[in-house]
C-alpha cells in the first residue's frame, strides 16, 4: 500500500487581497424571497406563493405547494430548512415537512400557528432540529426542538425569561449560542437547558461564532466578544440603532444586515464594516431578508429577487454524514493522520477553518492513508472533509490545532 503524506502549504504571512464583486441576481420572479435552503442537491425559496424549487442552482423554478395549507388566499411560506432527513417549511398554518419537496404534511402539533406566531428559522446541531418561531416565549413563540424530525415538538427554550423573543443559534462545535431579546444566552446539553451570559444583557438580532470571538447584531450596534460573550467592543462603520439582523461567515469575512442599511461585509472578524450592495437593485439595497450559504455560493434573499455571490467557502450543513473514518489523534500538536486505505471512491481531502472556508487541499487520496503535517497552521479548530469522485463531500472530523 502506497502512503501519501499531505502537506498543508499555508504561508502564515503571506496574504492576497481579493475583490469582493457584487451580486449577481437570478430573475426568480419570486417576491419576497423570505429564507432559503438546500436539500438533496435542490435549491428552495420561501415566498408568499409557497416554495419554489430550483434544480440548476436557480435558474428556473417550479411551485412545489402540495399539502401546504391556504390561508387568506396565500401560502404565506416564511422559512425553510433541513436536517439529514427532512426539509422543513415554516408557514402560518404551521410546520410542514418532506421528503422530496414535493409532497409536504403538516408535524406542526400543538405548536403556534398565526399571522403572527410561526417559524421563522431551522437550526440543525447534532441529533435535534431547532425551530425559532416569532413572538416572545410567554406567546407561543421562543425555541422548539425535536429529536424525531417534527413527529414531536420538546420545549426549546428552558431557562430562558418569558417576555424573551428568540432571534438566531450559533454554535462553536460544542455549546449553542441563542441570540434573543432580553440577551445572549449559552447551552451546554444540545438546547435543553439555557443560562444567561453575563454581561450580554441587550438585544442581540444575529450572532456568528468565529474562532476566539462572539460577533453579533445588537441594539447597539454590531459587536464583537473575545470572552464567550463576558464583554463587547464596538465595531465600526455599521449601521445605527438596528432593531433586526441577519449574520453569516462566509470565505473569510462576515456579511450582515439589519434595518434598512443594507448588506454590509466585514473582513477583519467582525472589527470594521463597509457597505456592500454593488448589484442590488434600489429597492432589494433597503429590503433585504436572509442569506444562505449552499457549496461556494452566498445566497440573499431580498424582496424583489434572490443573488448570489461566489467564494470557496463550504457550507458545513450540506455535509454527508456517511460513516467514515476519524483524524487522529483529534487534538494535535504536529500532525495528524487519516486512514482512507479502505476508501477507493475518495479523491480529494481537504481542510476547512470554522467559518467554512478552505484552508488546504490534497488530491488522489484514494486507498492510502495520509499523514497531515501541522507546516505552520494556526491554532484552532478545523474540519476535515473527504470529496468523493462524484463531488460529494463527507465530513471525516473535528481536529483542533493546540
């Protein structure tokens, strides 16, 4: 057997300016595009006409509404999202499910389900899916989580205040990070049981987990954390007084929104922000929904259209979960090693830092077992993922750099 040694060529100091570009729109015909998802290779769109489902990476859409209940003549679909099974679609006649996006039934069981209390959001973290539904927690709305794809609904938001309303989860790879009204709140059981973190007492919209940091939209404006959230520094150049947020990491930098500012980009970790807008049309600058990150595309919802931008950046939701062998050991010090020896259909490794953006790559792996040098990478956690000969990526483990 033939053993490769892969060697990661990262120049620690050697660094490349690269353009931004601008949005790129798909002419959806879609309005307002409100969340947007990928399941089993397919693209979906949540709107007030229903779901609509792309097979080409938006090029063209078909309706995909069957099961979904009218209600005032409308659909009225406000998220969608997925675990390994399903995918979900949050709509004011409650939450539905599928298979296959074209046959939903409804798992809403005794959950909210109004004009005014529904999903909004899908989080996926280790066996539970979490659903965010607008509201404060004493109305019906806060954290529910299942353990069974929707067939039963667990309260999501213990220990959490009752006048609280749930924005977004984060996560660090261990503990769940719940941006709400009233504060920041942290779980260390998988989202069964929430404590306040002192400190983040004030309204926080969005919130991005960065290796060392916490960056989030506040009240205040956008903030940045180097303790779990203990205190904040202000950043700059964001937008004034936000009352709402979206916020992604995405190829290195950090994109959010919030008000009527527009799309603004970080690429210093949350520091410093800029205006980024460039493809937008007039109305879609002020009127902005959510993003998505599906393969090396950056997706955003706006009321008149859905765009794109590209990048390198893998989205870590989208990853098989095939059963594969581990790095090991997982925490290191020089290196690593990963035994594909087994693997015949493996082509490529790569590594990826915890905003998901490609940080090494190794080709021709297939049926040998690859020793990782650490060559001067950074302290941190990183993901390593096998891409098999269809392009498929499985995701093979954690390894934390000491």
């Amino acid at each position: 057997m033939k053993q490769l040694r892969l060697s990661l060529l990262i120049a620690a100091t050697s660094f490349q300016l690269i353009a931004l570009g601008q949005w790129n729109a798909l002419g959806t015909g879609l309005s307002p595009v409100r969340s947007v998802t990928t399941f089993s290779s397919a693209l979906y769109a949540a709107h007030n006409g229903g779901v609509s489902k792309s097979v080409n990476s938006g090029t063209s859409w078909v309706l995909s509404n069957t099961g979904i209940t009218l209600v005032g003549g409308q659909y009225n679909v406000r998220s969608v999202g997925h675990n390994a099974t399903y995918l979900f679609a949050g709509t004011q006649s409650g939450i539905y499910r599928s298979t296959d996006g074209a046959m939903w039934t409804n798992v809403n069981g005794a959950l909210g389900a109004s004009a005014q209390i529904y999903a909004n959001k899908f989080f996926h973290f280790g066996v539970a899916t979490f659903a965010i539904f607008t509201g404060s927690i004493a109305n019906g709305g806060g954290i529910h989580r299942t353990t069974d794809s929707g067939d039963s609904w667990l309260i999501g938001n213990s220990g959490m205040g009752s006048n609280a309303i749930a924005y977004d989860i984060a996560t660090d790879g261990t503990n769940l990070y719940a941006a709400t009204s009233v504060g920041l709140y942290k779980s260390t059981d998988g989202g069964q049981q929430w404590s306040s973190v002192a400190g983040s007492n004030f309204a926080m919209y969005a919130l991005q987990v960065l290796p060392n940091r916490l960056v989030a939209v506040t009240t205040f404006g956008y903030r940045y954390s180097l303790n779990d959230g203990a205190a904040w520094s202000e950043s700059t150049g964001d937008p004034a007084n936000p009352t709402k947020g979206e916020m992604v990491a995405y190829d290195g930098k950090i994109y959010a929104l919030s008000n009527q500012g527009g799309c603004t980009v970080s690429i210093d970790n949350g520091l410093t922000y800029s205006s980024f807008n460039t493809g937008l049309t007039p109305v879609d600058q002020v009127a902005q929904e959510k993003f998505h990150v599906a393969g090396t595309r950056l997706y955003l919802g706006a009321l008149q259209d859905l765009y794109y931008i590209t990048g390198s950046t893998v989205d870590l939701n989208s990853l098989s979960n095939t059963e594969l062998p581990s790095p090991y050991p997982s925490l290191f010090t020089d290196g690593f090693t990963v035994d594909l020896s087994t693997i015949d259909d493996a082509r490529t490794v790569i590594l990826i830092d915890a905003t998901g953006k490609e940080v090494a790559r190794q080709n021709g792996v297939a049926n040998s077992v690859i020793r990782v040098e650490r060559n001067g990478l950074a302290a941190g956690q990183y993901r390593c993922l096998m891409i098999d000969r269809s392009g498929n990526r499985a995701l093979l483990g954690t390894v934390i750099a000491e």
